[in-house]
C-alpha cells in the first residue's frame, strides 16, 4: 500500500500563509469549476428528466415544476423493465460465467506458475486487442446458423469471453498479493486443493473478486458494440434500447432523459465505488 | 525452494494445466476461429444478396476495398478520431490530474463528479450530447452562444466530426484522468518539496518531475485509448450514422456499413483484417511493456 505523504509545508511567514491562502482558494474555485463543467451533461440529463416535453425544449432553466410524468411514459410506453431486466440477466450472467472460468485459471497462475503462465498471462492480454469489428462478419454468421443472433444467450456468450482476460487478470494480481503462508499453513493441515481454495483463498480474496466481478458488471453493461449488432428487441440490453431514441421521429427529450438517467444511475454508483480498482483491471496491472 | 516443489512439478504442471484448460481453450477458441474465418472470407467471393457468386476470389476484396475512396475517407477519419481525442485527453487528463491532486475543499467529490462521464454507456453519452447539448435551436451550447451574441452553430451539420471528437473526449478524458491521478499517488511527494526548497517554480516542478514520473501511465493510457478509440461505433451509429456523406464513417462503421447493410461478406472481412492490423501495431508496444511490468 502506499502511504500518502501530503503534509504541507509550514508557512514561514504571515505574507507567505496569505499568499497560500489565496493559492488555496483559486485552485477549490478551479477544481470545482472543472469538474462541474465535466458533469453538466449528466447533471442536465437528470433535471431534464424531471420535466415535461415542452419544457424540456424550451430555454434551458433550473426553475421548473419537476414531474416524473416522462418516468411513467417510459415504463408504459416502451416497457423499461424488460430492457433493463435484459441488462441485468446478460451482465450478472456474463460476470457470473466469467468469474466461474476465471478464478481456476488465476489459482494455477498465482500459486503454481510454470514457465509458460507469464507468456499465458501475455497472450490472454492480447486476445483483448483483437478489435470486435475484425471479427464481426463471422460471429455474426454463427450467431445467425446456430439461432443466437436476438438472445440473451448469446450475449452472455460474447460478454464472458470478451471479459474474461480482464478478470483472469485482475483475479491473478488480487491472489498473488495474498501472503503464500496462510494457504501452506492450509496444506500443512491437510486441506485439499478444493478446501484450500473454498474455504481460505476465496474468503480471503473475496473483495478482490468482488470489485473484480463489478468491473466485468459494469463493462457488460455499457458495451455498445454487440448489443447494437446483436440484438434486435427480444434480449436488447439497455444500450440498444437508448438507441432506440436516435431515430427522427422519437425525439423526446424529457423521455429519453428518464430512461437514460435509470439506465446509467446504478452504474454509476457501482462505478465510484470501485475506482480504485478499475485503473487494476483497465491497466492490466501496468499502472498501480 | 522445498522438497515438496521440486517433487510435486510434473504433478503441479498437470493440474496447472487443467485448471487453466477451461479459460485457455475458450479463449483460444474465440479468437482463432473468428479470426481464421475473417480471413477466409477476405479471399472469397461471398455476398449474401448474390448467392450465386460464390468461391477463391484472391486479392479481389482487398483490391476493391483498397481502390474505394471510401477506404481512404474512413482511414483519415479514424485517424482524426484517434488523434484528436488522444490529444485532447492526454493533455487535459495529464493537467487535471495536476489541478485534482492538489488538496481542496470538496477534493473527493469534485473528483468523483470528473471521472463520472467514464461510467455513462456509450448510447447515452451521445444521445445526450446530440440533442440536449449541441442541438442547433434548442440546445445548451447554442443557448450559451446567443446568450452572449455569437450565432448558434448546427454542430453535426457544419462541424460532424468535430461533434463526434468532443463526445468521444468527453467520455474518455475522465478515463486519462483516473489512471493519472492513480499514477500521481506514488509521486514522491520528498522530491517535490527538496525541489521547491531549490527554488524550483510549479512549472518547473511539472516539467522535471511530474511528468516524468507520469510517462508511464501516459504511455498506457495512449495505448489502451488507441485500442478502443481505433474502433469506436455506438456513438457514430446514433448520432450521425457516417454522415453526411462520410464525413464521420471511420473503419468501424465502413465495416458495419459494408457487412450488415451491403451485406458484402468479403469485402466487409478484407475490411476487418484491415483493422486487426492496425491494432496489433498498436497491441505489440503494449503488450511489450505490460511484459516488462510483470517482471518486476
């Protein structure tokens, strides 16, 4: 862990605490006005929300009387619920999956390497670059000849695959930081492989696989690729769904900020609290 | 090491392998079989609305994809994409990684609020910017605009790629700011102080400490932003579908446009491997230096 040193330094005199004072207070006015500016699109997004259509074409105001009426024309309209029930299946599903293929995998790396779990490791890694568009035309195909092409199926399918060498790698840092003696003072006691893992190594590593399954979580359910490709209207996630309002005649501000506002709100949550631990994942362990 | 190691390899070697088979073989499969099929179909003649025509076609795709000015619009268009939001968020992450670690009231929230665009899907970050934001009469910007007397400009209209640059930005600067903020944690906060009792100013201190210190984390945000941002889709496919004309098809939407809407199997998988080239040339430094990560 690293521990941070931020003690500042002593003022050395009354001109000089003024001069830091002030220094303080135009870098809080700065930071502030930064992030603000970053944030007004979701912040607008929200209070659009909470308008009537009119009003939310009409000059942009902060005064106006809030209403969930775009709420409710949401989920009766186009039936919100069903996208977003989609969103959850195929992303805790997908996690679900991944995690399961993923933590054997990440038990041998860390706790039996052999000479080929560097180049393993490496060559998971680049299976990530391969661009989906590259493959596109072919999973495409199958999907079409096997009958997936519409099913929540078959994003899960993908979604694990696409996931799993994040979370195999995420996993593998997670358990090569566990200290080694607790699992040999295991052994020593005759537990088995099966209990080492069930009963030490994961309790122990459980919130490294916790924040490991919320990235794959989040991941999943902001990918915008084959959602769109894949799915038509039965197993359509959310992403596709917000789609669904860029087309002329759907042009309904306040709905479309309703839904979207439910559909990135529990994401985003997830989101700040594993901050931390997403630069790990997305970084693959290169920038600690 | 313990006699139980050296004992235990053949034994250990095995059940490493066993328990590594699942996740290898199904990744190995979901790369090598796409991948063998894309560049299959790159040589066939495969086109689902003339099923008659059908076998080797040699170079052909390639020929006709490379000879389509298309091609060359939607290579110079990704490049654009790729450049400008690189820029744009490399260097605005790098300085509000700066402006964020310094310590402030609110410091925590105001961070939270920064990095929050990372987290919104990619449908609504365009959608929301399209129409809220840059809608030509009722949009925020052009509200602004009048509100100080310049003219509302009809950002998809006049300025498509510009428009697709700014979202894109939008989404990932908060991305090269996490990752740099994260980075900035293990600057050595000691040298900064022995340079500034040097006298050293905060430029200075930016130039010849900070930044080198930070040349790692932005080499990998460089990288893994090139990957992503090589084949950006969703926030084309809802705001300007390519156009007008081509003014905002990149190589993933050429792809899209040519595999699922031409229906042109070959052509789109000539296209494809296009793309996978350019990203393993990208691929290779990364991986490179995540090698050189692990052996430390």
């Amino acid at each position: 862990m690293t521990t941070l040193n931020s003690k500042t330094a002593a003022p050395h005199s009354v001109s000089g605490w003024r001069s830091a004072q002030s220094k303080r207070a135009i870098i809080t006015v700065l930071g502030w006005s930064v992030a603000l500016v970053i944030f007004f699109p979701i912040f607008w997004m929200i209070l659009t929300g909470f308008k009537t259509e009119s009003a939310a074409i009409a000059d942009p105001t902060l005064i106006f009387s809030p209403t969930l009426e775009s709420y409710q024309a949401v989920q009766a309209r186009s039936g919100y619920t069903r996208f977003a029930l989609n969103s959850v299946v195929v992303a805790f599903g997908s996690t679900f999956f991944a995690l399961l293929i993923a933590i054997p995998s990440a038990y041998a790396m860390a706790f039996l390497p052999t000479k080929r779990t560097k180049g393993t490791l490496l060559w998971m890694l680049s299976t990530k670059m391969l661009p989906s568009v590259g493959v596109l035309v072919p999973i495409y195909l199958i999907f079409r000849d096997v009958g997936l092409l519409d099913t929540r199926t078959g994003l899960i399918i993908v979604y694990t695959l696409m996931n799993l060498p994040i979370v195999v790698w995420m996993l593998y840092t997670f358990f090569k930081d566990m200290p080694k003696d607790i699992l040999e003072a295991g052994r020593m006691d005759g537990a088995s492989t099966l209990q080492e893992v069930c009963f030490l190594l994961l309790p122990l590593t459980l919130p490294g696989i916790a924040s490991t399954g919320l990235l794959s979580v989040i991941l999943s359910w902001n990918e915008a690729f084959w959602s769109l490709n894949l799915t038509t209207s039965n197993a359509a996630p959310l992403t596709a769904y917000i789609a669904s309002f860029s087309s002329p005649e759907g042009l309904f501000w306040a709905k479309l900020s309703a839904a979207s506002t439910m559909a990135i709100a529990p994401i985003l949550i997830l989101g700040w609290m594993t901050q931390k631990q997403m630069v790990r994942g997305l970084t693959f362990g290169a920038v600690k | 090491m313990t006699k139980t190691r050296a004992s235990g390899r053949t034994v250990g070697g095995l059940r490493t392998l066993s328990l590594q088979a699942p996740a290898v073989t199904l990744l190995l499969l979901w790369m090598i079989v796409p991948l063998g099929m894309t560049l299959w179909f790159s040589f066939q003649y495969y086109n689902l609305l003339m099923p008659g025509m059908t076998g080797f076609a040699g170079l052909e795709n390639y020929e006709y994809l490379l000879t389509d000015p298309a091609l060359w619009a939607a290579m110079g268009n990704t490049l654009l994409l790729v450049g400008w939001v690189l820029a744009i968020t490399v260097v605005g992450g790098t300085l509000l990684a700066v402006l964020f670690q310094q310590e402030f009231a609110g410091r925590g929230i105001a961070r939270v609020l920064a990095i929050s665009p990372f987290f919104v899907m990619p449908t609504v970050s365009a959608l929301v910017w399209k129409n809220m934001m840059m809608h030509p009469s009722n949009g925020v910007l052009a509200w602004l605009a009048e509100s100080i007397g310049l003219p509302a400009v009809d950002w998809f209209s006049s300025l498509p790629l510009t428009s697709i640059v700014i979202i894109v930005a939008w989404q990932w600067l908060p991305f090269a700011l996490l990752i740099l903020l994260t980075a900035m944690q293990s600057l050595d906060e000691d040298q900064v102080e022995a340079a500034r009792m040097d006298g050293a100013g905060p430029v200075a201190i930016f130039f010849f400490i900070t930044l080198p210190h930070l040349k790692r984390a932005i080499s990998v945000v460089i990288m893994i932003e090139m990957i992503f941002l090589l084949t950006i889709f969703a926030e084309i496919f809802v705001t300007t579908s390519g156009g007008p004309g081509l003014a905002t098809t990149n190589l993933a939407y050429l792809i899209y446009i040519r595999a699922l809407l031409d229906f042109d199997v070959g052509t789109a998988s000539a296209g494809g491997v296009i793309a996978i080239i350019l990203a393993n040339i990208v691929a290779i430094f990364l991986v490179r230096m995540v090698a050189k990560n692990l052996e430390e």
